[in-house]
C-alpha cells in the first residue's frame, strides 16, 4: 500500500499478478456483506461441484477472522482448516480455492467484507458445514453471537 499526504492507494485486484503466483481467477461476480453486530458468524459455505466457487475475501471495514476448510476428497489437507485475521488496516485478502468451505466471524461492530467470486452464484448448490464441527475444531476466537437458523443447522462435513 502507498501512502502519501492525501492518503493511500491499493491495488485490490491484479489478474498478472496472481497468475504469476499460479492463481488463476477471472472475476464473475462481486458481493459484499454488511454486518452490524460484533460475533456475526457467516458459514462456513461452498457451493456443490461442478459449481465450486474459488473467493478472493478482503474486509474493507471493522475486523474478521476469515476460515477456510478443506473439503476435496483425496486430497492430503482434508478436513484441515486454516484462519486469517481481516481488516482494512491490515490491506490485505485471502484467495479461497474451489473445494474450500469458507466463513468469518466479525470481531467489530459494523464490519464489511468484500467478495470477488470466481464463479457465478448457483443457488440449488449452495452448501454449508457446522461452524462448530467436532472434527474440525476450529479455534474461532470468540464464540457467535449471532448466527442465522439456516447456518446453525448445517451438517458435519463427516454428514456430506
């Protein structure tokens, strides 16, 4: 990130450079979720193959811990998760695979998170894992406080 008197400049998105890093991801659709209340848990959600959805995740406003799980079977990091703290302080996001599960935990009032979406929303393939799976053991770093019926009754990624 620069910066200078008038502020500072980012680049949110570069195709080249991503590409040069292996990653190769065309944009298909932007989304952005606001979320007023601090513990707001979203996920953790995928979408059924062949419509996986690989994400590029930023928090552009308050604090997210953001959670990727994967679920690709055969593969040697199945069921393994991994955590990233988000925030605009921190300038940066999380590339999100096709055959992860992703999630956030808002850990400020009033926190917003930016998604670039590799893939376009299919809404018969939406799916989801518990938050709080057993075998997962997700060390979230606060417990939610608030969290939608649909999302509290997800199965155990063993139930898929």
């Amino acid at each position: 990130m620069a910066e200078d008197a008038r502020g500072s400049f980012a680049r949110t998105f570069c195709r080249a450079d991503l590409a040069a890093a292996g990653i190769h991801f065309t944009v298909e659709q932007a989304n952005l979720s606001r979320n007023p209340v601090r513990g707001t848990l979203r996920g953790l959600h995928f979408q059924a193959e062949p419509h996986g959805e690989p994400k590029i995740v930023s928090c552009v406003r308050g604090r997210i811990w953001d959670v990727a799980v994967d679920i690709r079977r055969g593969s040697e990091t199945y069921g393994q998760w991994r955590g990233f703290e988000l925030s605009p302080d921190r300038a940066c996001a999380v590339h999100i695979p096709q055959g992860f599960a992703q999630g956030f935990l808002t850990l400020e009032p009033d926190s917003e998170v930016h998604y670039l979406m590799g893939a376009p929303y299919v809404p018969e393939a939406g799916m989801g894992i518990r938050w709080d799976d057993p075998d997962l053991a997700i060390a979230w770093p606060a417990p939610p406080a608030l969290l939608s019926d649909r999302d509290a009754t997800l199965p155990r990624l063993a139930e898929l």
